[in-house]
C-alpha cells in the first residue's frame, strides 16, 4: 500500500486529509503553521516532523499551497521535500499556478528520478468535504494510473489531459472565464444600482436567468453581506488571474479581459478586502463607483 504525505493544511488540503483519512488511508501530514495539522492529527494523520522526513517516508506526496512562491518554498532542497532522496517518489502537485512553475518542478523531479502528476482541483470547500472535486490532471498514464485511487477518495472525476502542465494548463482554461463573470457581473450590478436597482432583486432575475452561471446562486449571501465561511477570497482571485495573464502572454494570447479583471482585484486588496470572499469584489465595487460618483 502506497505511503501518503499530504503538505499545506489550508482550507483544501485539511478538507482533502479528512477524505484520505475517512477511506482509510494512511497519511502523514506537515504545514508550515504546525496548529494547522491539529485537527487531522486528532483525526490519525501523523504529523512529520520536517519536510526531508515526510519525503523520505512517504512513496507518494501531495502538496496543495498558496502559490508558486509557496511551491518554491515547501519543494526547496535545503530543507524542504528535495532536501530528501526522493528517487522512486510520486509527487501530486495540486495548487492553482502558472503552467511554467509546474514544468519547471516537473524536470527537477525527474533529474532526481522521482516523478510529478499535476492535478489542480476545480470545486471548492463543500464539494471537497463531499468527495465531489474535479481533478484536472498531467503526467504520465502510469502515474496518474497510480495515483487515481488516492485522488476518487476526494473527486468524482479525475481528467487526464496530458503531459505534466496539462491540469494546470486546463485550470487557468477554467478558472479564466468565471474570474471575467464576476467582474462583468460587478459591472452590471453597479451599473444597475447608480440608476436605482436594488441589489437582491437582481440578484434573484439573474440567477432566473441564462444570465446565470451555477457558481452565483450560492455566492448570493455574501454578496449581500451575510457572514459565512470564506471559501476562496480575493487575493485568491488575484493570483490566479495573474497565473492566467502571465501563462496566457506567454503562448502570446493578449488578456485584457482578465487583465480588467485585474484591477478590480487589485483595489479590492488595497481598500483591505484581500481576506474577504471573492463574492464581495461585487458590492465592493458597487460602493467604490457610488463613492467616485457622489456630488
Ligand atoms: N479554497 C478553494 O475554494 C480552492 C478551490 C480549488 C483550488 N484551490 C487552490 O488550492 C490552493 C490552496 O488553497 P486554500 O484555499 O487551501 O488556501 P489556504 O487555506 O490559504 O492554505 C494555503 C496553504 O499553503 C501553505 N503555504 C503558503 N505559503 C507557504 C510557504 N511559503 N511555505 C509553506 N507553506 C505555505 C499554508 O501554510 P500556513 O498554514 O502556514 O499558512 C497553507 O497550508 C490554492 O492554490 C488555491 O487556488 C482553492
């Protein structure tokens, strides 16, 4: 039986761990925040002590971060996972960044005779804790072949689209369009609201509508600014629609939908919502053009 060694205890990977842990797996866990890997150590997990010691012990390893910087961070070989002999490993790269940051790590795994199997996750909190994400994975098909058990205990559907790169490639393609519909969405709600709409009622025609994608229904309450679980916030959006741009100009695509997109993103961050759920670039930026537009 396969070993695993889960990294990055945020909000996903404590979901994920859960799941592993319910199917019965063995898993050992480490996160740069060691209070973070209380709850799935109490749950079975064994908590590793460093990263070379969880690489060393475990055949194959999954992390989910932040970014490419944490990426950089947790793979270093001074004291993270390539500080260890990782010859024969199987590592699942599963964060949402750029395309090169993965192939990059891609061809340092493999000139250490280990191997890598991108496998970003579209789906968020709930369908996590349900078993219910998508896997959008790269890699060889004897190593997706061999991880597909470890990854149906958290997805109900593992896609396999080719090389390493392939998954992350395929998330930004996903990702992309829904980061665009919020923005034309805090568009449409604000041009509505300067004229005198009130904000839940069009909210409710437009998820009555084929104006609606089916990310926005639950995404209402806290658009209206109801407290509740904050399940990927704005900085989030932020660094993915700079994993898209950056990924996108470099195959030579122009973005300047998402580079729009951008800049909403970006104020929002300095105006201090960068914790807030990405629902609320909405009425963030309803009040920011009534402010610019007061007399
Ligand atoms: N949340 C969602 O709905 C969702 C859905 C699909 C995909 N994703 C993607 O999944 C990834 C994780 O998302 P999340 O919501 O779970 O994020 P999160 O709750 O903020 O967790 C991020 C994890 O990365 C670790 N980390 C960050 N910088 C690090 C560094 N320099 N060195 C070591 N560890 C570092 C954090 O450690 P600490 O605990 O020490 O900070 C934490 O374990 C992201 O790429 C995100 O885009 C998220």
């Amino acid at each position: 039986m396969e070993r695993i060694g889960l990294v990055g205890l945020g909000r996903m990977g404590t979901a994920i761990g859960e799941r592993l842990l319910a199917a019965g797996l063995p898993l050992v866990v480490w996160n740069r925040t060691p209070g973070r890997a209380e709850a799935l150590v109490t749950a079975g997990a064994t908590l590793a002590p460093s990263l070379p010691e969880l690489a060393a012990t475990c055949t194959v390893v999954l992390t989910i971060l932040t970014d490419d910087a944490a990426i950089q961070a947790v793979y270093n070989p001074v004291d993270g996972l390539l500080a260890a002999d990782v010859s024969g490993r199987l590592f699942v790269e599963m964060s949402t960044v750029r395309t090169n940051t993965i192939q990059r790590l891609g061809q340092t795994l493999a000139a250490r005779g280990a191997a890598l199997v991108d496998a970003p996750l579209s789906g968020s909190l709930v369908p996590a804790r349900q078993g219910q994400l998508l896997a959008l994975v790269g890699g060889t098909a004897q190593d997706v072949a061999r991880v597909q058990p470890i990854l149906g205990t958290f997805c109900r559907r593992v896609a396999h689209l080719g090389p390493t790169g392939s998954g992350t490639t395929m998330k930004l393609v996903l990702n992309l369009p829904m980061a665009i519909y919020w923005q034309g969405l805090a568009e449409a709600l604000a041009l509505g609201s300067q004229f005198g709409l009130e904000l839940a009622p069009m909210l409710e025609l437009i998820v009555d509508s084929q104006a609606a994608i089916g990310a926005l229904r639950p995404k209402i309450p806290a658009m209206l600014g109801e407290p509740g679980e904050v399940a990927f916030d704005v900085t989030g959006v932020r660094k993915d629609l700079l994993a898209m741009i950056e990924t996108g100009q470099s195959l030579g695509v122009p973005m300047p939908a998402a580079s729009a997109a951008l800049i909403n993103c970006m104020a929002a961050t300095a105006a201090g919502k960068g914790q807030a759920d990405f629902a609320e670039l909405i009425p963030y930026y309803i009040a920011a053009v009534r402010a610019a537009t007061k007399r």
